[in-house]
C-alpha cells in the first residue's frame, strides 16, 4: 500500500512529528550453531533426574526381561534384615511415628492444603501444573505397580501399615512428588527455595529410614519412587512454569509479566545490538499496569547525537502471552460468537509478526502510531521484542487537555481505518495519547485487516465516549457529524454496550457516573435497534459444548481426587 | 475448529485419567490365579499371604470366571486381603472374598467343608428380594470369608461360582515357591530366629 498523507481532519490536517534520531551500529547475523540470546534450558539438575528416572524404566524393563528381580530381592531383603536386627519397642514406636508423612491422611492434608493456598493466592497455571502432577504421578505409579507385580519384602516382619504391591513404592512417589510439587508452587526461588529443597531431603530421609525400619519397602523400592517422585514435578514446573516467566511471589503486581533484569536483561540488549544495531543502555518495565497481553518495555539507547539518549519501546512477547491470548479469543468467542470473526495465534512469532505488520499498515495509512523499528528474537519461537518508537512525553488521553482539534484528530483517526479497511478493536483511554496536540493510537495487538463492520462501529462508538469522558456527550457529537453521517453515528451505538467496550473504558464512565452511552443516543436524530451480540455458528456451538464438558471432567477430577488422592 | 479439537482431546485425556485414578491407587486390577504359570501362585496370592502373616491357607482364583463374571480388584493391606467378582446379572461386587486373621461366625450354620483342613460355616441374611450372605471358611491362623450381595433372581449361579472358582493355596506351598524362585535364599516367612 502506498503510504497515505497525514489523516485530515475538520480542523486541518495533523502534523506528525518525526522521531527522534538513533544511533545505530552494523548489524550481525547470528551463525549457524550459535546459541540465540536466551537460549531455553531445563536445569542441569533437572537432566539429571529425567535421566536418572529414564535410568529407573530401563532398570525395569532389563530386570523383567532377564527375570533377575531375585538377585535385587536376596539384596533388598539383607538391608532389610540388617535394619530388623536393630529393632526395639522405642525405636518401632518412632519409626512408626516418623513414617507419618507418608500415610494416607498427612499426604491427604497436603494435597488438600495446596490446592486451597493456590485457590487463594489465585495462581491458578501452578495450580494446574500442580493438578496435573499430581494426576501423572499417581496414575504411572499405580500402572508400575500393577505391571511389576513386586511382592512385599520376604523373610522379614512387615511392620506398621502397608497396601499393595511395593515397586515403586506408592507413598514415597506420592509424597516426593508433592513435596516438590510445594516447593515449586508455594516457595520463591533463591535462597528460600534452595533451604526448602534440604528440608524435603530430610523429611524423605526420615520417612524412607523409617519404612526401611519397618519393613514397608524393599530399599530399590524407596529409590524407584524418589526418583520418580522428583523428576515428574521437576520437568513439570521448570518447562510450564518457568521463574523467570512465572515466578513464585508473595508481593502485588501483575504475574503475566516478564522479569527483564539478569540474563533476560543481558539478552534483550546484547539482540537488539546484533539484529537491530541498537545500543540499549537500560531496558526496564514500563506501564505494566496498562497491559496484560505483553510486557512493555522502556529501552533506554544512543540516540543519533553525539554522547546523547533517548528511548524506544518494546513489547515482549512469549509463550506465556499467546496462550492467554488464545484463552481470551476463546472467551470472546464463547461470549460473542460469530461476530468476533478471529483465530488465535498459535506462537509468539506469528504475534510479533502480525503486530509488526499492522504498524507498518496504520504508519502507511498516514495514522499517528508509534513507528515500527523491527522485531527482535530473544528465544526463537517463544520469546520476541517488538520495537517501536516510544511516544516520549505524551500523556494519556484521560490525563491530557482535549479540544476540539484532538477531538476532530481522534473522529479522523476512526475515519482512516474505515478507509483503510481496518478496525483497532481496542479503543481506550489507555491506548490514547496526547503529546503537543497530536494524537497517538497505541497498542495495536487486537488490530485487525476487514473486520466485520460490526467492529468499525464499535470503533466509532468508543472513540467517542473516550473523547466525551474528557469533554461532553454534545461537543463529541457535533464535532462527529462533521465527519460521519447520523446512520453511520446511530449504528455504532447501536452495536456498543457493555461487553464490546473495553473493561477500563466501562470502569472509567462508571467512575464519572454519567451515562454518556444513554447522552449520545439522545443527541441522535433517530436510533438504529441494538446489533445483537449473541450470534451462535457451529463453531460456536462446538467450542461451548467442548469447554463445559472439559469444566464438568474437571470437576469431576478435583471432586475424585479431593477425597483421597492415595 | 483447532480450539474445538484440542479442547475435545484434552477432555478424552483427562477422561482417561479420571477413569486411571478412580478408586483406590494400590488397588491390584490382576486376578489372584492359584497358578499363575509353571512356577506356582500369581504375585497377587503371595501379597495376600504377606497380608496375613498367619494364615494358614490364601484364597485364590482357581479356574476360568464363566461368562458374565469379571474379576473386580484386589486390595491387600497390612491385616486383611479381599477382592471382589463382578456379574452382569447380580451386580458389581456381587462377590467378595476377604481373607483376614479371624471372623466372627455367631449365628451362623456349620455345613460340611469342600475344603480339607477348613470349617465351613453358613448365614444367609436375605433371600428376598435379592439374596445375600456370607460364607466362611475357619482354618488354622486364618479365615475366608465370601460375601455374596447378587442383584439377579437365581442366586445359586453366584453360590456355586464361589465354590468352584474360589480356591484355596497352601501357605506352606507359597513358601516353597518363593524359596524355589529365590534360589534357596530367601523364605515367604521370617523364621524362627530370623528378625
């Protein structure tokens, strides 16, 4: 597309500030083989125990087939009987004591207990993941034991309380696993976490001392089921909740967002030097508060003078976000059906991409958003920074003096993307700035190429309540007949309300208390009957039928599960 | 239509683990066979012999269930050892056979054994409108008991299936077995001196 002139409006048209001049350096590209800026990884510790747990099928595999599980059996049953040799009533008294942990009720009372600190704490991805261990956990651990079919130990008094079948033994799996399971949920990582780690070493010492003392497990037993026990929540929490995506804390702020200090830091400016010749001095968060779908940095670089600075801004972009943005495309689609004519994206790149491209597509059109500098990859295929001019010094529009020339500027803006074919779909205070009378549309995520004109409407609509909340319902109105005719003014009422404005907008009109919806439709010459929200396709129906089965076979789970996961 | 699939496969799955995680996790989902193979008992009859140290006798799945009958599970714990029949005429769980220490027969009719070295007692609690009862099998250090709940109208198919596919092992068979497997180096038992 050609690149259109500034958008005209009724009070002339709007200049559009160049930006600020960057210093920029040779670009580099990365070689084949060299490991991209932050690359992905599970732990050294966590290879370990995927090893050692794979160590332990094999083990079953090799024994089963060879049909050697006696030579394991003569071993077992000697430590065994060298720990009955030691036995006397004070000391069976204890054991009996010290097994507590991994009975049925204390292992009840920490699942129970977890699944109730997360409910409240609402953090519901390690309450899943959580979930989930737990399911995996029990479910291989009770297939194992049916399918080795180990006997309890021989020639020696079985002591104390025991059910089934002992390889791999049930209760310390189940127990190491929530043990792990609660030191990924619950403790921070660092200093806490690793003293936790020491703790859980000690409490499983003395419950598999203790059910070696009594004879409950064969010693290979308690070491099949630690080592699953680990490994199982170990892979679980450190692949789908990472810390430095999601991180364990116990203080406010937004938990979607990413930590950019330490190695994310480092990578983020060490990438934008190699792809994009940038020099960042600073890369810190920026207006958290505003986003939910991706984590806005400030980034501090050389500007184009000698010795000088200045900033762009940088949307980072990963897994985390294209799956919340698939979880709200779902809920629009459950909500709304057929109207909201979208399909999630199913990888960061294609997010970063398709935002990229519709900045490049609103700067053409001649629209005053934030100019796009290009796309930087910090993990390929899960983490990218989206780099744009940042707006320095513009305010939002809630904060920032509105006349009619910003009024006229926000209806142009409107008009453009009806020319163009394209609909924002996210218009808010928050995405609408002011600097030195000109407007900026920012946040261009939802944007979207031939929309439904139902969403063009929308558009209308809530530019000018965003504009009416600073000025009124009358000045907005009059200045909007300048540009749209009353149909086009009476259809987008029409197809707003509620739901189809954003959450901050509805907040913010609830605030003033006045209801500048009802003031518009007054002004109107004539009013359009309201566009129905509720259209049903099959996708709809599918998709609805879908997730309330999966909201019932959840239920279903945690009901079955609550009572006794043992 | 992605979403739909994905959501449609993660309910199958989580399906799938709830039907794997329904009931109790040490629960033995293979019958207890009498003979298992040329080596002797099934891993299921030796728990069974752990569970009650002095038992003198282990019951056992001797033959094939007729058709309409299943084997349900088998739960062997510290202290008692039962597992339960299942028939699409009488019901899940029509019958159970619990292996424990000792049982209380007050109230019951003694009838001739089918078992050597066993007494058998008899109490049917109800014949109408299902049968229910129990039957017991008293031995040196040990007793069976099958409990019999059958939902169908002709409750001797269930009676006589307790008599001809329950059996009976010898402890001092088990014992052997396992000292045979082990090579001579480890007995079912601790024995006199052993810890």
């Amino acid at each position: 597309m050609a690149t259109l002139p500034p958008v005209a409006t009724a009070t002339g048209a709007a200049a559009r500030p160049a930006p600020p001049a960057l210093r920029r350096v040779r670009r580099r590209r990365r070689p084949s083989g060299e490991p991209p800026p932050l690359p992905r990884h599970l732990a050294k510790s966590g290879k370990w125990w995927l090893a050692a747990s794979a160590g332990v099928v094999v083990a079953w595999i090799v024994v089963a087939a060879t049909g050697s599980v006696s030579h394991f059996d003569v071993v077992d049953t000697r430590v065994l009987q060298a720990f009955a040799q030691m036995r006397t009533a004070p000391l069976t008294r204890a054991a009996l004591i010290a097994g507590g942990l991994a009975t049925p009720i204390a292992v009840y009372v920490l699942w129970v207990a977890n699944l109730a600190i997360l409910v409240v704490l609402r953090r519901w991805r390690h309450l899943f993941v959580w979930f989930g261990v737990a399911l995996v956990v029990v479910a291989f651990g009770s297939l194992m034991l049916n399918a080795l079919q180990r006997p309890r130990p021989y020639d020696v008094e079985l002591l104390g309380r025991w059910s089934g079948y002992s390889m791999p033994s049930l209760p310390i799996t189940v127990l190491t696993a929530f043990l792990v399971s609660t030191l990924y949920a619950l403790v921070p990582a660092g200093r806490t976490r690793t003293v936790g780690k020491w703790v859980i070493c000690a409490l499983l010492a003395i419950t598999a001392l203790s059910r070696l003392y009594l004879a409950q497990d064969h010693p290979t037993d308690i070491v099949a089921g630690a080592v699953l026990g680990v490994a199982v929540p170990l892979a679980a929490f450190r692949l789908l909740t990472p810390n430095d995506v999601f991180p364990v804390r116990y203080s406010r702020g937004r938990t979607a967002h990413l930590d950019v200090t330490g190695a994310r830091g480092d990578a983020i400016v060490r990438a934008l030097q190699d792809q994009l010749g940038l020099l960042a001095t600073s890369v810190e968060p920026f207006n958290l508060a505003g986003s939910g779908g991706s984590t806005p940095l400030r980034i501090g670089v050389k500007s184009g003078e000698a010795a000088g600075e200045t900033f762009v801004f940088g949307k980072l972009y990963a897994a985390t976000h294209v799956r919340s943005d698939r979880w709200y495309k779902l809920g629009r689609t459950l909500l709304y059906g057929r109207l909201e004519d979208e399909q999630p994206f199913h990888s960061p790149r294609r997010l970063v991409q398709y935002e990229d491209y519709v900045l490049h597509l609103l700067s053409d059109a001649g629209l005053a958003v934030p100019r796009p500098l290009g796309i930087v990859e910090i993990t390929p295929e899960r983490e990218y920074v989206l780099v744009t001019e940042f707006i320095d010094g513009a305010r939002e529009i809630g904060d920032a003096e509105v006349d009619e020339r910003i009024i006229d500027q926000g209806l142009s803006i409107v008009r453009r993307l009806w020319d163009v074919g394209m609909a924002h779909r996210d218009i808010k205070p928050a995405n609408v700035l002011v600097r030195n009378g000109t407007m900026f549309l920012i946040d261009t995520a939802f944007a979207e190429v031939r929309p439904s004109p139902w969403r063009q409407a929308v558009d209308l609509a809530n530019m000018m309540l965003v504009l009416a909340l600073r000025t009124d319902a009358e000045q907005v109105y009059r200045r909007a007949r300048l540009q749209f005719s009353d149909e086009e003014i009476a259809e987008a009422f029409a197809a707003t309300r509620g739901l189809t404005m954003p959450s901050q907008l509805r907040h913010l009109l609830r605030e003033q208390g006045r209801d500048l919806h009802a003031q518009f439709l007054q002004l109107l010459p004539y009013r359009l009957p309201p566009v129905r929200i509720q259209r049903w396709s099959w996708r709809r129906v599918i998709l609805t039928i879908a997730t309330l089965f999966a909201a019932l076979l959840a239920a279903l789970i945690l009901v079955n599960n609550l009572g006794q996961p043992l | 239509m992605r979403a739909a699939a994905t959501a449609g496969l993660l309910a199958v799955l989580a399906g799938g683990l709830l039907t794997g995680c329904a009931g109790n996790s040490t629960a033995i989902t293979d019958p207890p066979l009498c003979r298992a193979d040329s080596d002797g008992a099934g891993s299921g009859v030796i728990l069974m012999a752990q569970s009650v140290p002095s038992a003198s006798f282990v019951p056992c799945i001797g033959a094939a269930l007729p058709l309409g009958w299943d084997f349900h599970h088998l739960i062997a714990r510290n202290g008692a050892a039962r597992f339960w029949l299942d028939s699409d005429r009488d019901g899940q769980q029509a019958v159970e056979v619990r292996l424990t220490e000792s049982c209380t027969t007050s109230g019951t009719t003694e009838i001739p054994s089918d078992h050597d070295g066993m007494r058998r007692f008899e109490r049917v609690t109800r014949i109408n409108p299902t049968y229910a009862g129990t039957r017991y099998y008293v031995f040196d250090g040990g007793c069976l008991t099958v409990s019999f709940s059958l939902a169908g109208d002709d409750p001797g198919e269930a009676l006589a299936l307790a008599s001809q596919v329950v059996g009976v092992v010898a402890r001092s068979d088990l014992q052997q077995q396992v000292h045979e497997q082990s090579g001579g180096r480890l007995e079912l038992d601790p024995g006199e001196g052993s810890p």
